[in-house]
C-alpha cells in the first residue's frame, strides 16, 4: 500500500482470514504449527494456492508471499505463486 493508506490497511479486520485484504498467518504461524523454521508456512502457502486450507481458505489466494525467521543464521523467503 502506498504510505498514506497504511492507517487504513493495517486494521485488524484486515489482516484477518479469509476475509481480509491482506490475510496473515492463516497457518497460526510460529504459535500455532511452525517451528520447522518456516517449512509449516511454505506448506501452508501451498495448502492456500491448491484450495485445500480448510476453514482457513481464502477466497482469493493466487499468490503468496512467506517469510519466516529460524534465529539469527536461519532466513527464509519465498513467492508461491499459482501455475498455469
């Protein structure tokens, strides 16, 4: 978003599955299922893309974006982004 719309986007009901502009986390993230170091939420990113993330499937989930962080020597990042 751009600078000015922040206020506007980062709002709880935002931020929410599977209903939101920009849904976080339907995994539960590193609370709920991850600590493999982020490979939960590349799962669920992909989960997410095929339509088989359940209750937590979002309406319109054709590119993801996952970051995760293992500790100070473990980054990750990734675009999953749907075929075809």
């Amino acid at each position: 978003c751009k600078p000015e719309e922040a206020n506007e986007v980062l709002q709880f009901e935002n931020l929410r599955a599977p209903d939101g502009r920009l849904p976080l986390n339907t995994s539960g993230g590193n609370l709920a299922e991850c600590y493999m170091h982020g490979l939960e939420l590349q799962v669920e990113a992909v989960r997410q893309i095929q339509g088989r993330a359940g209750e937590r499937q979002l309406s319109c989930a054709d590119t993801m974006f996952v970051s995760g962080n293992g500790g100070i020597i473990s980054e990750q990042t990734a675009l999953v982004l749907q075929g075809g």
